[in-house]
C-alpha cells in the first residue's frame, strides 16, 4: 500500500482499550472487515468515499490471538496482519 492508503492499527498487542483502526479517505466505498485467525468474521463495516474514519473495535471477551483486518473496493486494498 503506498502512503495515501496508509492505514494505522494500534495498539498492537491490544490491551483492556479497544483496537483503533485509523483509514484514509478512499476514492470509492471501501469494505472492511475483522477476522480472526480460525477466518470467522468478528465485525464489519462499509466506509463511504472520500471520509476519513477511525473505527474502534472492543474485543472483550475474545480470547487472544491473530486477527486480519481486509479493506477492499471495486479492487481488494490489502489484507493486514494483526
């Protein structure tokens, strides 16, 4: 991803706060997506175009692990390793 698609994830390792997942403006509606490592969908979202958007996430209860964060458009954007 080049740096108009930077996207920030913290904190990592998560705590007692919620994830925060800071996204860009996307020229297109963008769908993003929380996975955990078994590949089952925690939680899901649809960004419209051009607004920046910071999501957060409280993951209480979900036992420890690695989780994969997929942004996709008409295109897919990147699949993030957490």
């Amino acid at each position: 991803m080049d740096a108009k698609t930077a996207i920030s994830v913290a904190p990592n390792p998560l705590g007692d706060e919620p994830l925060q997942i800071t996204l860009p403006p996307f020229e297109e509606t963008c769908h993003v997506r929380l996975f955990d490592g078994f590949g089952s969908l925690i939680q899901s979202w649809t960004i419209d175009a051009d607004s920046a958007k910071t999501i957060y996430v409280d993951l209480t209860g979900t036992p420890a692990g690695i989780f994969f964060l997929q942004i996709d458009g008409a295109e897919p954007l990147g699949l993030i390793k957490l």
